[in-house]
C-alpha cells in the first residue's frame, strides 16, 4: 500500500548508513513521502529558517522534521528549540530520532516541544523495525500546513 499523504519528511541525520536504513526502511513500510535529508543542524536549519538561497521550506506545504540529536554544527536541541519558537514553524511535528537514552535529554526534548522521542536501538534488527513502524505511523498522520511569513 503506497501512501504520501502530502507530507515531506525533513531528515537531519548525520551518520549516512543510518539515514539509508531510515529511507530504505519506509519504502519497505510503503511510504512514499519524499524525504530531504541534512547532515547537520545547521543544513537542515539553514533550509528551515531561509537562510539557505538555493532550497527552503514552502509556505502551504506539510513538513515532519525527523531530528538528531548529536550533530556536529548545531546539534538537535538547538534546532528543536529554534523551530519551536519560530512562528511560522512552531506546529511542525518534530520526532527526535537519537541513540541517546539519557531520561534528562529526554525530558529536555519534550520541555522544547518535540512531539515524540524514539530511541535508535543499537541492533540492526531493532532498529529496521523501529523504523518500519514510524513509517506505519506517518501514513496515518495529519500534519498541519507551514503558515506564510
């Protein structure tokens, strides 16, 4: 069952092999979403704020913003916080993505308004399935359009 419901799933994600298996297990699940990968929270801020000239996000358009949190130039927390204090972000589902289990890091996310806090499991198979069921998750989602400026 194909499903892209509309939304384009932002990925800031700095280890590649884990991003491959991320998008590689979505279209296993039958997302069809088109995924924009950054490799550090400045790229993926840069598009998110318009700093970047070439690509920004688009007024009209539903995004869902998977984030990590250990990422060199700007790390996750500061680009949760930052989205979330933007108005025109604010309502943005954000779903910390991260190796990090630590209940305070934790805490810390929901405190800044991260929507959901999944743990990447250290084992292949955990983590391929982890994965599959966050995409089962986003076909079923409704997730609120970017304001204009």
């Amino acid at each position: 069952m194909q499903n892209d419901n509309g939304v384009t799933i932002l990925m800031a994600e700095d280890d590649d092999g884990h991003a491959l298996l991320i998008q590689q297990r979505f279209e296993s699940a039958g997302v069809s979403n088109p995924v924009i990968r950054f490799r550090d929270g400045k790229e993926a801020w840069d598009f998110l704020s318009g700093n970047d000239t070439d690509s920004k996000i688009k007024a009209g358009k539903a995004y869902l913003l998977l984030l990590d949190i250990r990422m060199p130039g700007m790390d996750g927390m500061e680009v949760l916080r930052r989205v979330k204090e933007t108005p025109r972000l604010k309502n943005m589902p954000v779903i910390m993505l991260t190796t990090t289990d630590d209940p305070r890091e934790i805490a810390r996310s929901y405190e800044l308004g991260c929507n959901n806090y999944l743990v990447k499991p250290v084992e292949f198979e955990k983590f391929a399935e982890v994965i599959k069921r966050l995409g089962l998750f986003l076909m079923i989602v409704k997730v609120s359009k970017i304001n204009g400026r």
